[in-house]
C-alpha cells in the first residue's frame, strides 16, 4: 500500500485500530523495564507505542503515514507522555545497529517477502544483544476470517517461516492461535493470530 493510501485510510477521527494497545503486547509487560529504549515499528496511530511510554520505556514510534502520525501525537499528549516520532518509509530508514533494547512489531504485514525479509533484518540489527523482539501477525488461516489485515496469503506468517526468519536469536515464545480482537473497526473479530517473542 502506498503512503497515500495508507493516509486515506487513517484520514478519518476515529481511531481505525482503536487506541487501546494490542493484548498480546500487554500479555509481555513482564519483560518490559523502566528506561528501556524501544522501537515501535510501523506504529500506524500510536496506540501501542504510547502505551510502551506509558510503561516508561523511551518510544521512537515510526511510521509511513502522516494523517496516522498526527493521530498517535494527538493520543501521546492525551496520555500525558513522551514519544519520538518520526515519519519515515522503513524500506528507506536507516535502522542502525545495537541502538534499541525492543522492538514492537505489531500487525506489520503489509510487507511483501522480499521487504519482509528486508525489514526482519533490519529488526534484528538494530536491537542490542540481550534485545526483545515482541511480534504478533496473521497466519494464512487469517484468509478465511476476513477480520483485518492484508488479503494476500504470502504476506502472512506462519511458525516456520519465523522459526527461520528468527533462528539466530533465542526464540522464547511462538505460537499459533485464533481468538477473537477487537482493536477499532480494522481488527474484529475472530482472528488466526501468531504470536513471536525473541531474544538477540
């Protein structure tokens, strides 16, 4: 999807995804310390990176879409915290390396293969040894629910795919499974959920 379409789709009030952050994240607060440095990546309207903040991690919340942008500063100030954000395409961004101590990777699927793998590498370089990687997708199954995200089986994730993908870290958590979400009008209903935490 292009940065205009994507702006289009978040152009509206109300929260497309909610602003609640997603429960699979919140299930990991366990992990998550003061101070920490965190990633949120392609954190659309900021729900789950203000939350993060809100566990008093240090945000960088980036995203392609300006109109969603807007919306997360909009939903920071609400809450009363501080996140960076910044506007950026990461097929382009530069990630860095070592830089952070998680990374959020919540519904990314509108990645292609050969952009997933660019973005998996780039996820994996950029944490610190010793980093958490938290990341929930869609399975294939997701297909026949219909309930959110993109309509093309090669986006989706299955548990080898991220067994491969993530098989120089230390896997801690994965699994498959379908449950229903409600996160806004774009994620309802029952869902074939994946669910990755990692280790560097």
């Amino acid at each position: 999807m292009s940065n205009n379409m994507w702006d289009e789709r978040y152009s509206g009030e109300e929260y497309l995804f909610g602003t609640d952050p997603n429960v699979f994240l919140v299930s990991q607060r366990h992990l998550l310390k003061p101070g920490m440095s965190c990633l949120a990546v392609a954190d659309g309207e900021g729900r789950n990176g203000v939350w993060l903040a809100q566990q008093g991690l240090n945000v960088l919340s980036v995203e392609a879409s300006a109109a969603a942008l807007n919306k997360a500063k909009k939903l920071a100030q609400q809450r009363g915290v501080k996140v960076d954000f910044e506007l950026a395409d990461l097929l382009q961004w530069d990630w860095g390396e070592n830089r952070f101590d998680v990374v959020a990777a919540i519904f990314i699927q509108f990645a292609p293969p050969g952009l997933r793998e660019q973005m998996f590498d780039g996820i994996k370089r950029c944490l610190k040894p010793g980093g958490l990687l938290l990341l929930q997708g869609y399975t294939p199954r997701q297909l026949e629910y219909k309930t959110g995200g993109p309509p093309v089986a090669e986006n989706m994730y299955t548990e080898a795919l991220l067994r491969n993908a993530f098989g120089d870290m230390e896997i801690l958590h994965l699994r498959e499974h379908d449950d229903h979400i409600g996160e806004g009008t774009a994620h309802h209903g029952m869902s074939a959920l994946i669910d990755l935490v990692a280790k560097k």
